[in-house]
C-alpha cells in the first residue's frame, strides 16, 4: 500500500540519494520481480554511479515516482507485465501520462504483435527478458543513454546486442489513437468508447479499424489478445 510520502513506498532509493539532493538525471527501472531490479541496478551502479537509478515494482508507483521527478529521469526501463497492468497496455497508460518520456521495454514475451505495438507508442527499443541482463547495460552504453546530459537519437539497431523495437520504422500512433487503443485494450465497447471520447460511433469504429491495420490484426479480440 502506498501511503501520502513524497516517495512510493514500493521504491528502493539509490544509495547516492541518502541525505542528499537527488541529481537531475536518473534511471527509473520498473519490474515487479526483486531480483531483475537488483540486477540492473547493480549492473547500471557499476557502468556509471554518477546516474542513481531509482526502483518501481508496480505501474501506479512507477507513475507516481516519475511525476514526483518529473523530467529528470533520463531513461525508464519499463516491464510490461505488471501487478497492476498487463502487457501493451502498461505502456500505454505510461505514454499517455508522459508523452515526452524515453522509455526501454523489456518484457519476458517475445512477440511480433508487442513488438510492433512498442514502436508504434514511441519506445526507444525492445528487450525481451529471455536474454541476458546485460544486453540492457549494452543497450544504455551504446546509445551513450548515460554519458549526455540528453538521450542520444541513435537508433536502437546501433546497439549489435540490443533487440530493435522492429526492424524498419512504423508509424507511430497519435494522440487520439493511444487514447482509443487504451480504452479497447481495457475491454470497452465502441459505444463506451464514443461516451468517453465525444466521437460518433462510426468514427471511433474507423479508429479501431486503423489500429487493426496497424498491427495486422483480424479482428478487435485477437488485437487484445495479442496485446495484453
């Protein structure tokens, strides 16, 4: 339970922010399992400890300690399958709170549908879990993620160990989209979608066709199937 504190009571702080002002720069890892977040931290602490590198084991609480920073932290390393979230939809809801973020995903499903998914949302790169902890250090050391005071705009194919979000660029969805795409991966009709967004219900329809397209699906179920 998370109480009133200025922190999440579910994140581990660096030992570099004991007693003192936190720097403006930061990574934010977010992975419910305890062991892939100590992990990474000790992985990240060694490549650079002048970057603290801040913990979240739950989406609300990765909201909440991103906000309390807000746009300091430089990358977010975020798992898909959380407590509270499942699947394409934990990104979602973090770019829709956070559009300008610089997110990483990493999750333990390796799916053609995910991945394109995490393209079209803007993420910088996806990491399937299955591989080593040590292709994510790879990934942050060679797109120099902790060496500039602002995020390289390498692509992530520069990285020869890191796994591409996809293999060419998608186009990326836009606001409305993200927002539609939030609703239907949450199971709402395009009634309901029409209520919430102020939309015809045809217009909502030619959106969810557009996300069909977009991620080659068949049909409204397959797309949430695939997705969460």
């Amino acid at each position: 339970m998370v109480n009133a504190a200025p922190l999440p009571l579910h994140v581990a702080p660096s030992r570099s922010e004991a007693g003192v002002t936190i720097p403006a720069r930061g990574i934010l890892v977010v992975d419910d399992h305890e062991l892939v977040r100590l992990g990474l931290r000790a992985l990240l602490l060694a490549e650079t400890a002048s970057v603290p590198v801040h913990e979240a084991r739950s989406l609300a609480d990765a909201l909440r300690l991103y906000e309390f920073y807000l746009s300091s932290h430089l990358l977010v390393l975020l798992d898909l399958d959380l407590p509270d979230s499942q699947g394409l939809d934990t990104l979602v809801r973090f770019r829709r709170a956070f559009p300008a973020s610089r997110v990483v995903v990493l999750s333990g499903k390796d799916s053609q549908a995910l991945m394109q998914g995490v393209t079209a949302l803007g993420a910088q790169a996806f990491l399937p879990k299955t591989g080593h902890l040590g292709e994510v250090l790879r990934y942050v050391r060679d797109n120099d993620l902790v060496a500039q005071p602002g995020l390289s705009t390498a692509s992530p194919a520069a990285a020869p160990h890191a796994v591409p979000a996809m293999a060419e660029p998608q186009p990326q969805l836009n606001a409305r989209q993200v927002e539609i795409l939030d609703w239907v991966l949450s199971g709402k009709s395009n009634k309901e979608i029409a209520q919430l967004s102020h939309l015809t219900e045809g217009t909502v329809k030619n959106h969810v066709s557009t996300l069909l397209l977009l991620f080659g699906m068949r049909s409204r179920a397959q797309l949430i199937s695939s997705l969460r």
